[in-house]
C-alpha cells in the first residue's frame, strides 16, 4: 500500500475509547482489538482523512517526528487493520 491508498471503517466495527487507548469489536468475526493511545490516535485520523499520507503528516507535526519514519509505522498499522476487516480499502 503507498501512502495515498484511501481506507474506510468496516460498517461491521465498533469502537469506544477505553482506558488509554481504544476498543474495537468487530462483528463480522466476533472479534475484540484494543489499541494503545498511539495506535488509536493513528485510527482516529484515518477515520478523519482517509489516507495514511494525511495521518503521517499529522502525525509528523504533532509529535515532531521524521515522516520517513512514521511512513512504515502507518503504512504497517494501516495494512493491518484493513487484513483484520477493521478497515477496508476504498
């Protein structure tokens, strides 16, 4: 996946902040994820835009990181959640 690829939520997931981080039911597969506060920050703003170019830059500005090193940590994260079913691609 390059880093424009746009995703969106899997009509079949709820999800709720919990604790630090997030819960993720997904109820195609009866499944429960939870992210930590990092991956569900990485969540909400692929929710918010759609892409994971747009979450690295985000990210990028607000925890003062190197894009090219987020890039595989989104791109990694992105991957999974749409292999799991918690997002799809559009």
């Amino acid at each position: 996946m390059s880093g424009t690829g746009s995703v969106d939520l899997n009509t079949e997931v709820l999800y709720k902040p919990f604790r630090d981080g997030l819960l993720l039911l997904n109820l195609g597969d009866q499944r429960i994820y939870y992210m930590n506060s990092i991956a569900s920050r990485m969540w909400t703003l692929l929710l918010e835009h759609g892409t994971p170019s747009a979450v690295i830059r985000d990210l990028a500005v607000e925890y003062a990181a190197d894009e090219t090193l987020l890039q595989k940590d989104v791109e990694m994260v992105t991957l999974e959640l749409v292999r799991t079913g918690l997002l799809k691609n559009c």
